[in-house]
C-alpha cells in the first residue's frame, strides 16, 4: 500500500499492485487494473518511487517468512 494525495488535498492509500499504469498530463494519473483512474498530487516519478519503495519492503518479509 501506497500513501498519496487527491488532487482536491485529501489522502488516501492505494494497493500499489492494482496499478495497471501512471501517466503525467501534466496532472498525474494512475489507472488501476479494474480501468479506474485516480487523480494525485504527487509527480509521476514520485509515485514510481513509492511503488518501488513498497515492493522492496514485500520482498523484504518475504526474505524473513522464508
């Protein structure tokens, strides 16, 4: 999961495996699987960050579960 901000200022938290793609318009966009589409104050590359951040973190426990 995945802290971001609305466009509108309100935060939430996205499953980060749900997203399909991001797009910068300039307003960034993220379409999640089910065709969805989200608008968020964070940069296309931020939210890239944060995606890989909390992949990283999944294949961490996963190292520990094992």
């Amino acid at each position: 999961m995945i802290k971001l901000t609305r466009l509108g200022g309100g935060e939430f938290v996205l499953n980060a495996e749900r997203i399909q793609y991001v797009e910068e318009l300039p307003d960034t966009y993220i379409t999640l699987v089910e065709g969805e589409r989200v608008v968020v104050c964070e940069s296309l590359d931020e939210v890239v960050s944060r995606v890989i951040d909390y992949q990283r973190s999944v294949r961490s426990l996963r190292v520990f579960e094992s």
